[in-house]
C-alpha cells in the first residue's frame, strides 16, 4: 500500500520537489548578500552613527523575492489542501476506481491510513522545508526590521500545521462532498476560514498580555495630533523590538486619555500662540517651539502615563508552538472524522 | 480432434449438441478408438459456454460405453460407431459421385438432385421398417 | 457445502426507496450464475453489497460463508470487476498488475503477465488509451489474477461490441474450466449470459422473482396451448406465470414439478429467454404491495 501510495503520487511529489528546489536556488543565490550587506554595513551603523541609511537599504534589497517568498509560504498550505487533499478520495469516486482499489485484499481504513500518512508526512516536510529556507534568507532583514509577530504567519513552524490542516481538511471534504472541485473550493473556504478565525479570534487569547505602565517621554515622535473625528489626543510612540502591541495609549491613573479641552489648555501655546505648530516633540530645529512642546509636555505627562498592553518579544516560540498544536489538533479531529465516515458511514 | 460448432437458434440444448457431433464423427470415422476429445477448457475457450455443459456431454458419451475419461490425461475415444470399414465407405462415395455426375449431366440442378434423393430415402426406409 | 452467496432478508434503502428488498438467495458454489433484470432493479446494489461497497439497511449477506466487512482476508476470496470495469486512467497496464501485486497477497504474476501476453495487450500502455474490450479484458485479470474463489462481475459485456463480448466470456469460461472458480455475472440481456449461466436469478423491481438452476427451471416450465380456457380452470399444481388469449386459443406457461396429463394440450419446453421475460412481465403486472413469488430450486 506504501509503494501504491507512492506510485499515485509521484507526479505531485515531483512538483513539490520542483518547487522546493527553485526556492533553494533563489535562496542559495541571494541569500549570503543579504547576509553580506548586513554584517558590513547594519552590524556595524551604531558605532558609526545614525543606521537608517543602511538598515533602509538592507530592508529594501530583493524586494520582489521579499513578496514571492512571503507569498508562497501563505498560499502553500492552501496548495496542499487544494491539491493534495481534496483530489485524494473525491478523484477516486469521480472515475468510479474506488469500486476498484477497495475491492482489492486492502481494507478501505488501511488505504485511508496509509495515504493519510504518507502524504500528511509529506506536506509537513515540505512545508518545514520551505519555511526553513525562507525564514533563513529572511533572517538579515528580520534582524534590522524587528517584527517577527508581524511576519508570524509566514515563520518558524506555523506553516507545517497549516498544511497538516489543509491536507486533512482537503481530504474529509473530497470524501464528503465526491466531486473533486467543489471539494477543492470547500478546502479552500475553510482553510481562510480557519486561517482568519485563529488569527483574530484565538491568536490573540492564547496568552494574557502583559501591560506596562511607563512614564511619558520626549522620543522622536511624542506628538499632539489633530484627528479628523476624534478631536485632539496625544501620542508616544513605543518601541519594543520583536513585541506584538496590542495597544499604545497615553492614560491617566483612571484609565482615560486626555481631553481635547485639557489638550487645548496644556498646550495652549504649543498650538496657537507665536510659536504654533509646535506640535511635536524631536525634531525641531525652532527653540520657540521646542520650548513651547517641552512645556505641553510636562502638563501632559504630570498627570498621564503610557499605557502598552503587549506580548513580549520572549513568547514568541510559545505562540508558534500553540498555534502549530491548534492547527495540528484540529487535523487530527478532521482525519478522525475521515476514519470514522470511511469505515461506519460511507456505505 | 474435432472442433465443436454451436447453433443456438435450432432450439436443441447445447450438450445434445456436443453429443451429437461426436456421434456423427464417430459415424463419419473422424474419429476412431484412440482418439483424444478436446478437453473442457478447450471447447469453452472457443465457444464461451459453461464447462458443466461440455462435462455433461463427455458424461453421457461415457454412460453410452463411446468414451472413457483417463484421469490427468482427458477423455478418449473407446468405441466405434461406424457400420462399415473404411474400404466399403470407400467404395460407396464413390458409386454416388458417379451417380451424381450423370444426374447433372442429364441436365439436373441441385434441386432437382435432391428432391430425387429424399424420395427415395423415404420410400426406402418407409418400405423397409415393417 | 459453503453457498457461494447466501442473503437473508437483504435490502438497501436510499432515503424512501429500495434498492433492494427483501432479497433471500442461496446460491451453491461451483456455478456460472446469470444474474438478469432490468436497469434499475437492483443488480447492481446486489453486487455491491456482496463486495462490501455498500452495507445492508436490512438482513444480512454472506459469501462463501463470510461477510463482506470480515477484512482483507474476505476481500481476497473475491475477485470484483464493477460496472463500466473502472481503472486508473494515467496508469499504464503494468502498473495495474503491480498494484495488484502489491495489495494482494496471492497474486499470481506469472498468470497476470501470462493473460496480458495472450490478451495482445501492450503492458507499457495507458489504461486510458485502451479500448472498453481491452479494459474489460484487464479488469478481468486483475480479478483473476489474485486467485480469488469467486468471480463477481458487475455488466461486464454491457458495453462492449459482440467480438469483445464473445472473448470475454470465452477467457472466463476457460478461467472456470482451469480453476473452477464460481462466477457471478449480471447483465440485462439474458442473450448475453444464456451460453455460460447453470443458476439463474431474475431480479425485478429491487426484488428477487426467480432463482434456481438452469436445468432445474428449464425442467418445470412448461409452454402449454389449447383450446380457450380460463386460468382457475388449471389443476393447483401448475402455476401460471404467463397466459394469453384469442375468442379460441389460449396460451399458459406455467411451472409445476408433476407431468402435464391433459391431452387437450400441446407441450411445448421453454426456452431461458422465454422464462426471464415471463417472469419479468409477472412481476410488472404485480401489485407493488404484493409479496413476490420466490422459487429456490436445487
């Protein structure tokens, strides 16, 4: 059964080789520049001054790769899906060879197994493959950009479970639904779903974010803004490396942001007055208007805090470990409910 | 060895027919003591019936003492059904070709010829069973 | 001695409709068996079942004394070639034989490449490529060749041109003749089986109308015409089947197991065709509520 799984299943195989063996080239190719270009110009920018000449043209390199590469890791478990799973069983009742393969000294749960396995193991390892090319070139420019939960989907090991998923998902449908593209545009729809559903609805609950309430500082950035419908309202920036926010906002020890009338009062003459449109803090080369802001300011952060609600940058293999499992579980469950339609209730 | 012919319009079951040809060919002497019948697997290969049917007819051919069945071997003929030696059949084809010759040449058509001959056939044997 | 296929109360139900009720077979072993009826009547669902590819809604089945979902070694025993003889189209023909050989323990690749040999049939070539007697032909050996004691074929002829149907029966009564495997074949002509079948089943509207062997039937149905009479006329022993009339004849085919004494007819045996149609107009003019008539002969 291994070697006719094997023999159903080569020309798939050998495309996913192709694919895999195009990416290592592109890889192989590019990949030590990028590594080049950052160990002579970003590793060293600090000690020479300001790094966003070099870190700009580091992100900026192989732009189109950067895209591809991105792309291909999150349209890959959808491949699987489409064409690995849902083909699987829906192709066999379509020619009617079922009436053929199951009547042969193999039981029907024996065959599902065995292709289950086989090409469940396999999308793993190509998925794994991928991710770990791509999150290798990627590295460099992850190094400089510092937000890996922004680039999460596309790293580290989420992507092997999003293909066991698909696949899994893939196969059920086909089994349900018998006609090979209703099952592939099934297996599409519930893969974004899922995709979707535990991007918004679980990702972000899995652990309880820490929030940190930080004194107000002048960093580039610190701000009075004027937002078309919600009035006048003060920002910091936050700069956390590698941590997923939440949320960013400047509050009072009551939980609430500044008014536009305390705004307009504290920084009365940052916003009209001679040295109006002082409304940012570094840089600005006017000393009116920096004296101006450094006085609003110092009304503001008398009374308000930063409020950050976030993920350490230090949890982030905890969320590709638990999503992996979401998604690893959730297979599981579809491939039981395969067995069990296979066996009980398809007849 | 004989090849079998089936006709399944004629209303007669298929091992009659068997039967009957192996009569008929032990009648014409085309087959003589000695010789091997086709076997089960042979007949049916060409003539897609159930092997059964061949196997009831090689059974009847043995109850009726003309075959007997050598295990490992096949069925071979044991028996003769022919009334006469070869030399008077011989002889008798013989007289009827130049019987036939002189018909034809007296200006008789097939038709004719044998019209003659089932009368003669009738009258023969209705005179002759008494 | 094991039936070859014994049913009991079978029946398949599709949402309100039978596929099939209320079947009860007992089928020795060793026969060429016809199975004949309409399109729709329920052979298909039969075969299936016997096959494991479908479960009983009711009563059970069994072959060769075991059931279909008994596990690989049952699926073993029986060699299936399904409707329209489905095979991997992109496979090549040696392809088929080695999945054959790799899901089958006593597959026999000698006589699998022996057949293809004698068949012409060129190993490299795709499934797909082949014409339907061609494919016929290897869905035949593919079910011979894992020696199976029991041959089930779902229309094998069906769609095939009458060389082809002629060579595939004539390769299967050789593979009986050599191996003495039972054979189940089903078809809606009775022309196409009448050469090979020694047991015949009718089967009519998902039931079963008449079973038994060949001679058996053949020996207890009678054509009888006379002058003009009604059926209730008839002694009880003789069962009409079929009867016609005109203002001075009648004609009956009736089936009894005592000799026909009544001089006033005319006896006349019947033929196999005569019998499946008699029984199949029977059964159309039965009532749908009607138990159907049900003859096991030995």
């Amino acid at each position: 059964m291994i070697r006719f799984t094997s023999l159903q299943f080569r020309i798939q195989a050998a495309i996913a080789v192709g694919v895999l063996v195009l990416v290592a080239i592109a890889v192989a190719i590019t990949g030590p520049n990028l590594v080049h270009l950052y160990d002579t110009t970003v590793a060293n920018c600090k000690a020479h001054g300001d790094c966003s000449y070099a870190s700009n043209a580091l992100t900026q390199s192989d732009s189109f790769l950067q895209s591809a590469f991105g792309a291909l890791l999150l349209v890959l478990p959808a491949l699987v899906g489409i064409f690995w799973g849902a083909p699987l069983i829906a192709r066999e009742f379509e020619a009617g060879t079922f009436r053929l393969v199951w009547t042969q000294s193999v039981t029907r749960m024996r065959w599902l197994a065995v292709k289950l396995g086989i090409i469940g193991l396999t999308s793993m390892a190509v998925a794994g493959l991928a991710t770990l090319m791509v999150s290798w070139w990627f590295s460099p420019i992850d190094k400089v950009t510092k937000v890996q939960f922004a680039s999460f989907d596309e790293r580290g090991i989420v992507v092997i479970g999003y293909a066991l998923f698909a696949f899994a998902f893939g196969v059920a449908a086909g089994l349900l639904i018998r006609r090979t593209v209703p099952a592939m545009f099934a297996a599409l729809v519930a893969f974004i779903g899922a995709r979707l559903a535990v991007t918004y609805w679980v990702r972000p609950h899995l652990l309880a974010p820490v929030k940190a309430a930080m004194p107000l500082h002048i960093v580039f950035g610190t701000s009075i803004e004027q937002g078309s419908s919600t009035g006048l309202s003060f920002f910091e920036p936050v700069n956390i490396p590698n941590a997923w926010i939440y949320s960013n906002e400047v509050v009072n020890n009551s939980g609430h942001a500044p008014t536009a009338q305390f705004l307009q009062s504290a920084c009365h003459s940052a916003l009209s007055g001679p040295a109006s449109g002082a409304v940012q803090g570094v840089p600005t080369p006017n000393q009116n208007a920096q004296t101006a802001f450094a006085e609003c300011f110092a009304n503001v952060a008398a009374k308000f805090h930063q409020l950050v609600i976030y993920q350490p940058a230090s949890r982030y293999w905890a969320f590709q470990w638990y999503e992996t499992a979401i998604f690893f579980g959730l297979a599981v469950i579809v491939a039981g409910f395969s067995f069990w339609w296979v066996r009980r209730r398809l007849v | 060895m004989i090849e079998f012919q089936l006709d399944t319009a004629g209303g007669v079951a298929t091992y009659l027919q068997l039967v009957q040809q192996v009569h008929q060919a032990l009648r014409l002497g085309l087959l003589e003591p000695g010789d091997q019948l086709p076997t089960a697997q042979q007949v049916v290969a060409k003539l897609a019936i159930n092997p059964n049917t061949v196997l009831k007819a090689y059974r009847d051919l043995e109850r009726e003492g003309l075959v007997r069945p050598r295990p490992g071997q096949g069925t071979f003929v044991i028996a003769s059904l022919s009334h006469t030696d070869p030399a008077t059949q011989a002889r008798l084809l013989s007289s009827m070709t130049s019987w036939l010759r002189s018909a034809h040449s007296a200006g008789l058509g097939p038709d004719d010829i044998e019209a003659i001959y089932r009368t003669a056939f009738r009258n023969y044997f209705a005179e002759g069973v008494a | 001695m094991t039936a070859a296929l014994e049913t009991s109360g079978l029946g398949k139900q599709y949402g309100q409709k039978w596929a099939l009720h209320d079947c009860t077979l007992a089928i020795p072993e060793g026969k060429v068996v016809g199975l004949v009826g309409p399109n729709g009547a329920g052979k298909s669902t039969l075969l299936n079942l016997a096959v494991g590819l479908l479960a009983p809604t009711s009563g059970t089945i069994e072959v060769l004394g075991g059931r279909p979902s008994d596990g690989p070694s049952q699926l073993g025993r029986i060699g299936f070639v399904a409707q329209d003889t489905p095979t991997y189209e992109g496979m090549s023909v040696a392809k088929h034989l080695r999945m054959g050989a790799w899901l089958n323990p006593h597959w026999d690749s000698k006589l699998a490449e022996r057949r293809i040999k004698q068949l012409g049939l060129d190993p490299r070539q795709k499934a797909g490529s082949l014409s339907g007697g061609q494919r016929a032909q290897l869905a035949l050996v593919l079910a011979l060749a894992k020696k199976p004691e029991i041959l089930i074929l779902d229309e094998p002829v069906a769609s095939l041109d009458p060389l082809a149907r002629r060579e595939f029966l004539q390769t299967l009564m050789e593979v009986v003749a050599e191996h003495g495997v039972s054979v189940v074949l089903s078809s809606h002509l009775i022309a196409d089986l009448e050469r090979v079948c020694d047991y015949l089943v009718v089967l009519v509207a998902s039931h079963v109308q008449l079973s038994g062997d060949v001679s058996a039937l053949l020996a207890s149905h009678y054509h009888l015409s006379g002058p003009r009479r009604d059926r209730s006329t008839l002694p009880a022993n003789q069962e009409v089947i079929e009867e016609s009339h005109t203002d001075k004849q009648s004609v009956f085919m009736v089936r009894t197991d005592n000799p026909i004494i009544d001089p006033a007819w005319i006896v006349k045996p019947v033929t196999l065709d005569d019998l499946v149609l008699g029984y199949m107009r029977q059964a159309r003019e039965a009532e749908p509520h009607r138990r159907p008539d049900l003859g096991v002969l030995r």
